[in-house]
C-alpha cells in the first residue's frame, strides 16, 4: 500500500505546485531590489582620498592601479596626487578596498549591470568611478519586486508598492 | 590504425562536453548496456590555487581559496582561515564564532540544495532540479544579507567575520527558515521518498563500511556507508560545541543512502541554524589581527558540505604563507567511482558520479 | 478550364476523403496539436515547476513559441557526421514522421468518421507502432555513433517489452466487444467503458504504452544524461524538427487508441458533436501524460523490461483469463 502512496504523491504534488506562485523574475523587465551598500560598483569620493595606496596593495586580483589625475578630467582641487583607477574586468567585487580604504573615499554601490560592449570601457578612471552609479541606457526600466513568503501560495516575486527613486 | 585511435575505439568518453557530466569526465567501456570499466578523468579545470596563495597575503589570498568549491565558499573559507588563526594566535569573539556557524551551515544548505538539483537532472526528473534551485535562492537571499553578496561571500575573514548582523536579519532567517522546513518535506515526499527515485538508486554504487575507510571516503559518503565521522562533532571548531545536532549515518552504503545522508543533513543544518539565531550575543564581530606571519605550520581540518577538507600552511615569516596545501573531499570521492561501478549498467553512470557529489573544481584546485 | 475538371475538384474537395485527410485526423490536426501539445506541455510543467514557461512569443502566455522555434529549426543547418550513412541519415526523419500518421487512419472521430475503415483496424494501429523500433534501429547505425547505438539498442528492447503486454491487454477488449473493428469496439462501450470493465487491463495498458511512446518515466532510449540524446543525438536543424514531429504523432497515435479502446472513443453526452468528446478525452489523457512527467524520475532499462515482462504481460494475461471466465459465467456483460 505504501508503494501505491508514494508512487502517487509525487503526482498529486506535482498538480497542486501548478497553482503556486511563480519564482521566477523577468528580469529586464522585473527587478530585485538591491540593497545600497550591495557589493556592487564602487564608488570614489575624490575629496576624501588620501592618495596612501593601501587600496591596490591589498587587491586580490590588481584590479586597482593608482594614476595620476590631470586637470581635464573633471578634479580641479587635485593635481599631483595619484588617485586609484579600477578595472571592473578584474575586480572580483570582493570589497577589501572598501574596507581597509583609512579614509572611506570607497564605497559600494548597488549597480550590478557593469557589462559593456568594449574590455576597454570596463576600466573606470578615478573621474568615472568618482560619478553616481547608473543602471546602463540599454535596459528597460525595471519593476522591482521582493521576495514574499507564503505558506499557501508559497514564496515569490512580488512588486513593491512605491518604486524607489533613486533606481 | 595508431595506438591513439585504438584508445578511442575502446573508451566511451562521458564529458566533458556532455549535457550532465560538469568539468570532467568519465571514461568507460560497455557491453551493451554493461558498464565493463571506467576510469574517471579529472584536471580540466586546474587553477593552482595552493601556488596562488603562495603570492597573496593572507586576507586576499581568500577570494581565490573560495574559488576552490565555490558552491561551499564559506566551509572552505573557514578552513584556510582556521589556518591562519592558528599560525597567528588570534582568538575570535564569541559572536563571531555563531556567525561563522551559521555561515558554514547556510552554505552547508545551498550546497546540498545544488546537488539534489543536480541529482534530479541526471535521474531525469526536472521538476527537482527547479524546485531546489528555487529554494536555494532563498538562503542565496539571506547570505546576501548578511555578507552583501549572494555567492562568493569572502564573509569568514583572520579575526573573526566581516559584517554584522543587519537590522532585521533575525525575523527574515526565521521566516525563511519554517518556510524551508516545510518545503524539504515537500521535497522528502516528491523526490527523496519517491518510489521510481528509490528504484533507480537502491542497491547502485555499494560502498561497504570497511571499504569506505580503506579507500578513505569523506563527507556524505563516509557517512552513507554507516561510519559515524564528522569534524564537527570529532574536532569541534567555531561555535559547533554549543549547539545540538546529529550525525545522520547510512546502512547500506548505496547511493540512496547517501543521497539520504545529504537530505538529513539539510534538517539538521536548519536545527543549527535556529540555534544560532537563538544565541547570538551581542558585540563585536572582528578583532584586529596582524598581517605577518610568523614561523611555523598549522593544520586545519574542516567539514565542508562534500567532506573533510583540510589546510596545511607552513610558514617562514611574512606577509604571504611559504607553502599551502589542500586537500579536498570531492578528489578522495571520486577516486571511489571505479570501486563503487562494479556491476552497474551505462544508465546508473550519472547516478553513481552525482551520488558522491563530485564538484570537478574542487577535485582540481 | 472545361467545368467538368471544375466539378471534379469541387467533388473532390466536398468528398468526405478529402475533410479527413485535410482536417481531422490529417494535416491540420495533426499540426495543430503537435504546436498546441508543445506549448501545453513546455508551459504546464513550467507550472509545476514554479516558472512562467514561454512568455514573450505571440502577444497572450507565448502561444506562439513552438512556430517561432520550428521557424528556427528550418533554417538551421544540417552538420551529417563524417562517417554516416547519408541516405540513411537524410530518409529516416521523413519516414519516422510520416509513419505514425498511419496509425491515425485507422481511429474512429465518429461513427463514419474514419479514413479507412476497417475490420481490422486494431490491427492496423497495432502494426504501425510495431514500426517505430524499424526506424529507429536504422538511424541509430546510419549516425555512426556510440550514443545513438546504444540508443537504438534500448529502443528494441523497450519495444518488445512494451508491445507485448499493449496487444495482451487490448486482447480483452477484443473479447468484450467481439471485433478488431475499433468502430464495433467503441459502439459496444455504450453501456459501460471498457476502463471500468477491464480495469486491470487498462492500467497495464497505459503503462505500456507510456514506454511504447517513450515518455517519462520510460524516456530511456534519449536518455540526455548518459546518452546525449539517444538515437537523435547527431540530428539538428529540421531533421530534429520532424523526429520531434514523429515522437508527438506517436503521443497522439497512443492517446486516441487508449481513449478509443478503454474511455468510450467518441462516445458522450450528446450536446457536443462526438468529435469533440474524443478531442476532450484525448485532452485530458494529454494532460496527465504531461503531469506524470513532472513527477516521476526515469527508470533503468533492465527495470523498464522487469516491470514488462515480470508485471506487465502475467497481469495481461492474468486480465484476458478473467475476461474470459467473465464472458463463460455472465455472458450479460456482453450486453447481448
Ligand atoms: S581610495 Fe582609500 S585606500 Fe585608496 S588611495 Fe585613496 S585613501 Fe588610500
Ligand atoms: S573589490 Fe576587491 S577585487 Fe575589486 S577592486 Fe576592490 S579589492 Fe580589488
């Protein structure tokens, strides 16, 4: 008898689970929410960098490299210090930087859409990594939705109710 | 005809390029469907990770050890941490020590949850292998919360952990814990317990008990032969002492035990893990630690999801160890796959490799 | 053109030949369920998988998936490994998609529905499945390939152990009814379906055919986790398509017999037309084949033939001793 029930189950499960919620995100077009200090792009606050290098010493992958800072490209206050750029190719987003920064003129971000068409484009000169993080022009712009958990319909993607503006 | 090509007439190449084998692959001979040999074929994805080490300090040589298994980041983290405590005589906070519990079984959990998804694709039943996805994408929720990030946590660091708990962590673990609980019955009912899924694995790939210590299983498949072996509970290490939970052994050693070991597991990680969350003190979750090594050599043993994973770092004072070796459970298993074959047709293959939870990468280091 | 060729093709298409080979059961409805049990099948075990399945292609729920995806097979290119047979390898899509069709000629949609009406139209089904393992025998050598030997191999062995107990269990139906003609089989359930008079033999039926139309949990022969893809393993491009094609007739072929033998056929009550009573069984016969494979995990070959021949053909034939009895002693069941 007990062979009959646990041939059966299975199938009985497999029709009740057709009118549970669905997990999956679409995602272009539905989004999860993302905390802000996600380990995502980091983000350079110029005027607080001491210039000390302690960010590329303790790099894993020598993402960052420290270069110097002309005039152009955007930082006025200061020239001959070298500021860090990083290489979102290598990165392995593992955040030491942030971390052991003395300073916090590094700070993780919640954008996580980094790819680009060019490896060129990937490296973020101490100007590019200093701007606000942006979700790329090419996606659509996302719902967002959160994980909601059920005991009857079970968990799924659920949109928020007011959209964040920031995203 | 050359020696090459004679080779190629008789072996069965199962990988890698093959829907189900992952990074390596099998080599096999049948007679019909008889399984006569087979050879298992590793190395596809070395990466030198014990020379890595050797050229990264000790913090950031921990991205790369991660990479080891990276299904299990934060078991294998602990080991090469625990390693480096050692050497370096640091004791951790007790918050830290909880955290690092919970982490270990969190990760315990994703794991085994990427296995019984697997395990569900090679028995030919899809349906698990979206529903354990499913799951585990609630604990890859819930790592993110506490260690920012959803896969390479790099959470477990010398000293202690690297975040704190956020604020309403603990109601979010709880809630998405009961919701688990309930689900793994689900899961016990619609794949573990099912009938046709016990057909296919009863009696596959016996492992004996004597021949399970003599080739030197680990982990899950260890247990599944009915020895009573777990660092956690022989060596206890981070906050493994406090808490109360079992060892679920096997009878039989076949692949349905073993696949039963990593289901019980999985209950009892969720035990530990309301455990922790009940514990938690407060205060700090990190001490300084320094960033020399000094002289000497330290062995670690850890209980990762696969099995037994040991570190053994020797050092001649500095910044980066001299020499670290690693050893991993998911080599010691396969190297039982041409063992456990014995008798076993072409259709149990991808049931006998996935019944030891091989992870390829781990195997290569 | 004289108005004679004009009334010829005027005959010929108001000719009842012509309806059933253009409509029901020919092209039209052959194609529209392959498009329509694609898309049903791909988006109820998304369901019970807890995803939305097809979305995007066609405006509602990506009715359209299946068009898109066969739009993309036709223009893929063919790569024939190097060492094939390739007449073999180029010939047996065709035949492996035109030859269940067959096996739709000989079911009954209504009382003079059928194609080619016959008295031995059980036979007929019979012999068309007994088919299959022919062809896929040949494509299996023809690919040159270790996979799809083995695949062809399995699919010969699930064939004979499947067939075996399909004919013993239909054998009690035969007995009920008196006749191979599957219109007399179906008329003589207007008491009482064969399923609730046979139960024994329906179940061993439907678990034969579910190996003889190779579905989960008896998908064996295109096992992807050990053997790529079986016996189909070296096709792309529409050649894939149309033994895609083949497999989903053979599905439709084995659904309408089952109904025609055990659910009454066309049979019900009569505020449809009895074409849509057999369309709904067969729909819902479809509908616990799809379910079933997201339930079950698939078997091994050598319990595939110890369930055939240790379960199946001793309960077949266990099914046709008490349907014989029950005809000696209660000759009434026979209604007549
Ligand atoms: S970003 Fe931080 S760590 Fe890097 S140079 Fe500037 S102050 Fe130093
Ligand atoms: S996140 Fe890690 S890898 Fe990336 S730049 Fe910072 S330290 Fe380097």
């Amino acid at each position: 008898m007990s062979v009959v029930v646990r041939t059966l189950k299975p199938l009985c499960l497999a029709f009740t689970h057709m009118f549970r919620r669905v997990f999956t995100i679409k995602y272009p077009f539905q989004a999860p929410v993302i905390e802000d200090d996600y380990r995502g792009r980091i983000q350079f606050f110029p005027e607080r960098c001491i210039s000390c290098g302690i960010c590329e010493s303790v790099c894993p992958t020598a993402a960052i490299k420290l270069v110097e800072v002309k005039e152009l490209e955007g930082f006025s206050e200061v020239k001959k210090f070298k500021k860090p750029q990083l290489d979102f190719g290598r990165c392995c987003f593992c955040n030491f930087c942030v971390d052991y920064c003395p300073s916090e003129a590094l700070k993780s971000t919640w954008l996580v859409e980094l790819a680009e068409y060019e490896k060129s484009k990937l490296t973020y000169t101490p100007y590019k990594l200093s701007k606000q993080p942006e979700r790329p022009k090419l996606l659509p712009k996302p719902k967002l939705v959160k994980l909601e958990i059920s005991k009857v319909r079970g968990a799924g993607h659920a949109p928020l109710k007011k959209e964040r503006g920031k995203k | 005809m050359s020696e090459k090509q004679k080779l190629e007439e008789k072996w069965i190449s199962w990988g890698p390029v093959h829907p189900a084998s992952g990074q390596m692959r099998v080599l096999f001979q049948t007679d019909g469907e008889n399984l006569l040999d087979l050879i298992p074929d590793i190395g596809f994805t070395h990466r030198g990770i014990e020379k890595v080490c050797e050229f990264r300090t000790i913090i950031s040589a921990i991205p790369s050890v991660e990479k080891i298994c990276i299904l299990d980041a934060s078991n294998v983290d602990l080991g090469f941490v625990k390693a480096m405590e050692e050497l370096l005589n640091i004791r951790v906070p007790e918050k830290a020590k909880l955290l690092r519990t919970f982490m270990c079984e969190l990760n315990r959990i994703t794991s085994h949850l990427y296995w019984t998804s697997l395990m569900g694709a090679v028995a030919g039943f899809y349906t698990v292998l979206m529903w354990a996805i499913n799951e585990r994408e609630l604990f890859l929720d819930l790592g993110a919360m506490l260690s920012k990030t959803r896969v390479s946590y790099i959470y477990i660091v010398p000293g202690g952990v690297r975040y704190d708990v956020p604020e309403g962590f603990k109601e979010k673990a709880f809630e998405i814990l009961d919701y688990f609980e309930g689900r793994l019955k689900t899961l016990y009912d619609m794949f573990f317990n099912n009938k046709l899924f016990e057909m296919r694995t009863k009696g596959v790939g016996v492992l004996k008990k004597k021949d399970a210590i003599r080739l030197g299983a680990a982990g899950p498949t260890l247990r599944g032969s009915g020895v009573k072996m777990d660092v956690r509970k022989d060596e206890p290490y981070a906050a493994y002492e406090e808490v109360d939970f079992e060892i679920p052994v096997g009878e039989r050693g076949d692949a349905y035990d073993r696949c039963m070991v990593r289901y019980k597991e999985m209950r009892e990680s969720v035990k530990i893990m309301k455990q922790v969350l009940e514990m938690l003190p407060s205060g700090r979750v990190k001490v300084k630690t320094p960033w020399i090594l000094p002289p000497g050599e330290a062995f670690s043993r850890v209980e990762s999801a696969r099995g037994e994973i040991n570190f053994y770092v020797v050092s001649k004072r500095g910044a980066n160890p001299y020499r670290v070796k690693i050893a991993t459970p998911s080599f010691k298993n396969l190297s039982l796959l041409r063992h456990i074959s014995k008798g076993s047709l072409v259709a149990d293959l991808p049931i006998l490799v996935f019944s030891l939870d091989p992870f390829p990468l781990d195997s290569d280091r | 053109m004289s108005p004679d060729l004009w009334s010829l093709i005027w005959d010929i298409l108001q000719s009842k030949l012509f309806l059933e080979l253009v409509f029901i059961p020919g092209i039209a409805f052959i194609a529209l369920f392959t498009v329509i049990v694609v898309w049903a099948e791909r988006k109820i075990l998304a369901r019970v998988m807890m995803r939305y399945g097809p979305l995007h292609v066609g405006k509602v729920a990506g009715i359209l998936q299946t068009i898109a995806d066969t739009l993309k097979l036709l223009f893929k290119e063919f790569i024939p490994p190097r060492r094939a047979h390739k007449a073999a390898y180029y010939l047996t899509p065709v035949f492996v998609a035109s030859v269940p069709t067959l096996a739709l000629t000989a079911i009954p949609f209504s009382k003079d529905w059928v194609v080619f009406p016959s008295d031995l139209g059980l036979l007929i089904a019979f012999a068309v499945f007994a088919l299959s393992p022919l062809l896929a025998m040949i494509t299996g050598w023809a690919c040159n390939n270790r996979y799809t030997v083995i695949g062809s191999l399995r699919v010969i062995f699930q064939d004979v152990a499947a067939e075996i107990p399909l004919l013993l269990s239909a054998l009690g139906v035969v007995m009920l009814s008196g006749s191979f003609n599957l219109v007399n089989i179906v008329e003589s359930q207007r008491r009482l379906w064969f399923a609730f008079l046979q139960p024994l033999g329906a179940l061993v039926f439907f678990i034969a055919l579910i190996g003889e139309i190779e579905r989960v949990p008896f998908d064996i022969p295109t096992a992807e986790q050990e053997l790529v893809f079986g016996w189909k393993t070296e096709y792309g491009g529409i050649l894939f398509g149309l033994l895609m094609f083949g497999e989903y007739i053979t599905f439709a072929a084995g659904t309408l017999l089952f109904v025609t033998l055990y659910l009454g056929g066309y049979l019900g009550p009569s505020f449809l037309p009895p074409m849509a009573w057999i369309l709904i069984k067969m729909g819902i016969l479809v509908f616990l084949l799809i379910l079933i494979r997201g339930a079950y995990p698939r078997l091994r070959i050598d319990q595939l033939l110890s369930i055939g021949w240790k379960w199946l053909i001793p309960l077949a034939i266990l099914n046709v001793l008490v349907t014989m009895d029950l005809i000696y002693f209660y000759p009434w069941i026979l209604g007549g």
